[in-house]
C-alpha cells in the first residue's frame, strides 16, 4: 500500500509507529523506473519536507506488510513543530546522503 506519491502536494508529516516502509524515487535507468532510497522503522518520520518548503513530496513511500503510522495534519504540525523548524530542515540535509 502507498502512503504517499513522489510529486504529490504534501499536507501531511507522518510518524511510524509500527511496522516498516521503504522509500522510492524515480531514477532514470532504474529497473522499473524508480530506486529504493530508504527504508523507515519504527520512531522514524516523513513527509515533512513538503511541509516545510514548497516541494512536492519528494519520494513514493510503500508500506512493507502492516504498518501503522500517526498522521499529523500541516496546521497541527505548525503548531507542534514550529520552533523545531530548524532543526527538521537541517536533517533534511542528511537526505541528500542518499542521493
């Protein structure tokens, strides 16, 4: 099951709870068009480079088998996450990593 579709606006940041899921993006000569960039256990988040820049969601995220994640919607992930804004976009940098 997708979560959420590489190139899709973003409107929420999620939080896995349980289960695992990987991360693709679309690679030019990839078997099957996209490349497996990340793989998600529980404690670790995603989606909030969509919420904190104006890019689109940057990879296709699929659950491996169950996987139960808290979804934070942009106005609470604002409120929430707000003075924590710096600290979000400086892990982003570490994205680039796998890249």
């Amino acid at each position: 099951k997708v979560v959420c579709h590489e190139g899709d606006a973003g409107d929420n940041f999620y939080l896995v709870l349980e289960g695992s899921a990987e991360c693709y993006q679309t690679q030019p000569g990839a078997l099957g068009g996209s490349k497996l960039v990340g793989k998600l256990q529980p404690g670790q988040y995603f989606g909030e480079i969509a919420l904190l820049t104006p890019k689109p969601r940057q990879a296709t995220v699929r659950a491996k088998g169950v996987l139960k994640v808290l979804c934070i919607d942009r106005g609470t992930f604002n409120r929430i996450f707000g003075p924590l804004e710096e600290i979000l976009k400086r892990n982003m940098e570490e994205y680039k990593k796998y890249v």
